[in-house]
C-alpha cells in the first residue's frame, strides 16, 4: 500500500494534468467512438442493453489489458522501485482529491466576494442541475453534496479496488465510472443503453460507499465535529438516496456539520424533489464547502492507514 500512499501524495501535490493524453480522457474517447459504433435509435430496448453490454464489456476488456500490460512491460526491467513509481503515478491518473478541493475551495471564494455570477457558472461545472438562479445557500448545497458523494468514486473507490487488484482494477473501476458518466443516464437515448454501465457502476460502489460513510463519521469524531448526529443521520437517511450509494456520504456529512442537504433541484427546467438528508440544524453556508473538504480528505487519508495496516497484518500472516 506503500504504492497507493505515494498515489494519494502526487495527487495531491501536483493534481490531474489537463492534457488529452489523460488516461481517463483517452477512455471517454474510446467511450464515445465505439457509442457511435453501437448505439442506434431505432433498434428495440432490448437490443439497445445489449449493444450497452458490448460497449461495457469491450470498454472493460481494452482497459485491464492496456494497463496490465504497461505494468508487465515495466516488470520486464526487474527494478521493483521502478515498478513502484510507474505503479504510483498510474494510480494517481485514478483519483482525484486535489481536483475536488480545487473546485470547492474556487466556489468558496466566488461565494466569499458575493460573486453570485461566477458562483453559478462554476458550480455548473460540477453538478447536472440548472444553476442560473441558486442563491448562496443553494451552491453550497450543491458543492458539498458533490465533495461528499464524489468522495467515494474519486477516491476511495479506486483505492480499494487497487488494494484488491493492483492497478489494472483501479482502471477497471474507472473505466465503469466514466461510462456512467457518460451514458448511465435515464434518459431517452441511455435509459436502455446505458442501463447496463449504470448497474455495475452502482454495484462497483456499494461496499466503497458504506466504507466512506463510516469513515466520515469517524473523521467527524478527529475533526470535532458532531461524530453523534453524523452515525445518526448516516443510519437514518442514507437510503433516502435515489441512488444505492450516494446517500451514504451525503447523510455522515450533512449530520456531522448539522446541516440538511438534499431538496427541489431544477433539470432542464423541470424541477424535481429529492428526500432531505439531516436536520437543518444550521443554514447551508460556504463554510460548509471548506468543512466537507477537510472530512473529505481525513477520510481519505484514514483509509490509506487502515488498508496498510491491513496489509501490513496480513502479510505478517502469510510470513
């Protein structure tokens, strides 16, 4: 896990270079030429999840054996530090918590000047919901709830499954999380399509975010915030959720920091309800924003030690 910890620190130091050469980039691309390959407007629904299935499978299979075989060819120099360090920044490519501090904290100072106007255009960089008429309250909502929930498929997820699979797993996974990003929508051109991609996203993340849930309420616990209301609020409101996963980290959050996230959210100016999580114990606030990072990043961290000290335990075991 030594690997991983480097991983989590080149993240954080030097971020995700924006270049098209950005392996997840290089996904979304394989992702969208093979969509306009395989998807057809007139086929049937059925065939419509099956043409999804060949677009996730192919996806899939292109990815672990890129990877796996970058990884084999590094092997063939039999220099295990070399192996480690081309291992690491991999891995980086998978994760993402400085990019999600960044967004938070740039929203946070927009919110801070009064910027309403940058607010609402940047916030609409990082959520799907029509953004031109939040108000303060509203963006933090929209900010922590995007930190929080992305906690686990920018960070976490990707971690456990590098722990259990090396590299090529921790690709694997994100190549699932791209294609729900890009096609796991229930709408009428991926409502069939798409469903597949979506399924095993959902799937992919069940255990990580459960994992993060707790982990949130146990760095609410090392933060001083309210670790009580947080184990609380994470029992009784994580499966209000409309999806299987995201409530866990949204409802620890939304009790460790006394606030209530959730509510009516506007798409394509259709607006809809989503259940409240928490007690609006107090008002949504930017402080909130820079509050969810320091959790987001304590959990983050909490991980890192816990998967080496189950490394550690249980390579002393095989020994």
């Amino acid at each position: 896990m030594i690997t991983a910890i480097a991983a989590f620190f080149i993240d954080a130091v030097i971020g995700d270079p924006r270049s098209n050469l950005h392996p997840v980039v290089l996904i979304g691309r394989l992702i969208a030429g093979l969509e306009r390959t395989l998807y057809s407007k007139e086929a049937t629904p059925r065939w419509q999840m099956i043409s999804g299935g060949v677009l996730v499978v192919l996806v899939l299979v292109f990815t672990f054996l890129t990877v796996n075989g970058i990884m084999n060819l590094v092997g063939l120099w039999g220099n295990s530090v070399l192996t480690m360090i081309v291992e690491a920044f991999l891995l980086s490519f998978t994760i993402s918590p400085k990019s999600l501090a960044a967004a938070g904290k740039e929203l946070y100072g927009y919110l801070l000047a009064k910027d309403m106007e940058q607010a609402r255009f940047k916030v609409g960089w990082i959520v799907g919901r029509d953004t031109e008429n939040l108000d303060a309250g509203e963006i933090s909502r929209a900010t922590v709830e995007t930190i929080a929930e992305n906690t686990v498929d920018g960070i976490i997820s990707p971690l456990l499954f590098f722990a259990i699979g090396g590299v090529p797993l921790a690709f694997v996974y994100r190549a699932v999380n791209t294609l729900d990003s890009m096609v796991g929508y229930k709408n009428e051109r991926y409502l069939y399509f798409g469903r597949i991609a979506a399924r095993i996203d959902d799937v992919l993340n069940y255990i990580p975010a459960r994992i993060t849930g707790l982990l949130f309420v146990i760095s609410a616990l090392i933060l001083g915030f309210d670790w009580k209301k947080s184990w609380k609020i994470l029992r009784r409101d994580a499966s209000k959720h409309p999806s299987p996963n995201g409530g866990w980290a949204e409802a620890s959050v939304a009790g460790a920091l006394h606030i209530r996230l959730g509510g009516y959210n506007s798409y394509f100016g259709k607006v809809h309800f989503r259940a409240y999580m928490g007690d609006p114990m107090e008002d949504l606030s930017p402080g909130n924003i820079m509050q969810t990072i320091r959790m987001m990043y304590t959990a983050s961290i909490l991980f890192l030690i816990i998967s080496h000290g189950v490394f550690v335990v249980l390579s002393v075991g095989v020994l």
